[in-house]
C-alpha cells in the first residue's frame, strides 16, 4: 500500500528530526512534515494529489493546536 508506505516513511523522518528524546511524540514543524510529505508523494506517484492535500490539511489542524509541531500520533 503506497500511502502506508509513505507514513511510515514519514515516522521515520520524524524520528531522525525531532529535537526531542528517542521514544517520544517525535515532533517537528508542520512546514518540514508537509516539505518531506510532499516530495515523497511526488516521488511516489500513487497517491492522488487530491489525498495528498486533504491529508495535509487535517495534519496542519493538528498541529496547529500543538504550536505548528507535527506528532508521529497526528498520523
């Protein structure tokens, strides 16, 4: 499943960025999650674009009430 994939990926890239200790919510800023999203789903081209957007729009309200930081549970 690509998009699975694609969220795993993500996990892992939110791991390697945090600032925060090994184990933990992993969060990084909602504008690198969206840049490195974006890429992957390009680079991937199975997932619609459609879904791409909509997905980041609902990650972008939660970590809006996280001041912009993107927790590995949002996803």
């Amino acid at each position: 499943n690509p998009l699975q994939s694609l969220l795993s990926s993500m996990k892992h890239a939110c791991e390697i960025l945090t600032s925060e200790p090994e184990g933990g919510a992993a969060p990084i800023p909602f504008e690198t999650f969206s840049f490195l999203y974006l890429y992957l789903a390009s680079i991937d081209g199975e997932i619609p674009e459609d879904e791409t957007e909509a997905f980041l729009h609902k990650i972008k309200e939660e970590a809006d009430e996280q001041s912009g930081m993107v927790l590995i549970r949002h996803f």
